[in-house]
C-alpha cells in the first residue's frame, strides 16, 4: 500500500512540475544515472524511472541538435514522441519483466556501469550499461539510447535485462 501511495505521490509531483513549465533537473553524468536507475529499478520505483523519459523539450533540443533537414525533423519527432509514449505506457510490465528474472533483488548491489558513445543524425549519444551483482554473479542492464541535454542525461528508448555479464 506505500509503494501505490508513495507511486501516486511521486507522480502528482512530476504532474505538477512539468504543468508549471519547470523541467525536473536528472542526472548528470551517465554513471549517475546508472546508479540512480538501477537503484529505481531494484525498488520497483516507476516514477523516478518516467523522470529520466525524453520530454518534449529534450526532443525539441536533440532535434535542434541534429543534422536533419526540416522535413526529417518533424518525422523524426514524431518517432521520438511515439517511442517516449510507449516507454511511459509500457514501464510497469518492464519492470515486472525485470524483476522476474531468478534473482535475490534484495541482495543486489551496484557495481559500475559501462556505456558505448554512438552518434545518431550528427547527435552524440549512448547505449548505457548498469553493472550489478549478487552474491558472486554480475548482471546488466541496458538503457538504450540515452542522450545528454540541458536537464542531464536522458532516455529516449527502453530498458532491458541483458543478463549475466560474460
């Protein structure tokens, strides 16, 4: 019954902010987001997870970043908007995805994380991977597609269980 209040709470919050124009601040570096979601992650903590989706202006500011032309810019929006929509709509059955995965999540502890840069359209960007552990066994998380902006690190597309780290 917390969690649906505190869930309930945490939501109404970013409601809130984002209806008065004010854009909630994440983190900066990719190893603070790392940290922060996986710690999200581990608590079931959905709202903190939907404060680190693209928004419409980080949207706005990659598109101005980009190297597309006017035309490709209003497709490509309408692509990101879509898939940000989806990540919202679709956050509670991955994590549920995630935590059924044979693991004590209790007993887990962040490690580190690792991340691939990538440049998408011109637009420098990464694939971030959470590196965690429990008792002796290293696992990952993937947190695909993340992208620097005015309001810190951010994610434009899903997050996956990757499995035992080889």
């Amino acid at each position: 019954m917390k969690g649906i209040i505190s869930f309930l709470f945490l939501s109404l919050l970013l409601l809130s902010c984002e209806s008065q124009g004010e854009e909630i601040q994440v983190s900066s570096t990719p190893e603070e987001m790392g940290e922060t979601l996986f710690n999200a992650i581990k608590k079931e903590d959905a709202a903190t997870i939907r404060t680190y989706f693209a928004s419409e202006t980080d949207i706005e500011e990659w598109l101005t970043k980009s190297s597309l032309s006017d035309k490709n810019r209003k497709k490509k929006k309408k692509k990101l908007q879509k898939k940000v929509e989806s990540l919202n709509d679709n956050i509670a059955k991955s994590l549920a995805k995630i935590q059924e995965e044979d693991i004590d999540w209790a007993a887990t502890s962040f490690d580190w994380i690792d991340y691939k840069n990538f440049q998408k359209d011109s637009v420098t960007g990464a694939d971030i991977y959470i590196v965690f552990s429990e008792d002796k066994k290293q696992y990952e998380i993937k947190l695909k597609n993340c992208y620097p902006t005015n309001r810190g690190w951010v994610l434009f597309d899903e997050i996956s269980f990757k499995g035992a780290r080889k």
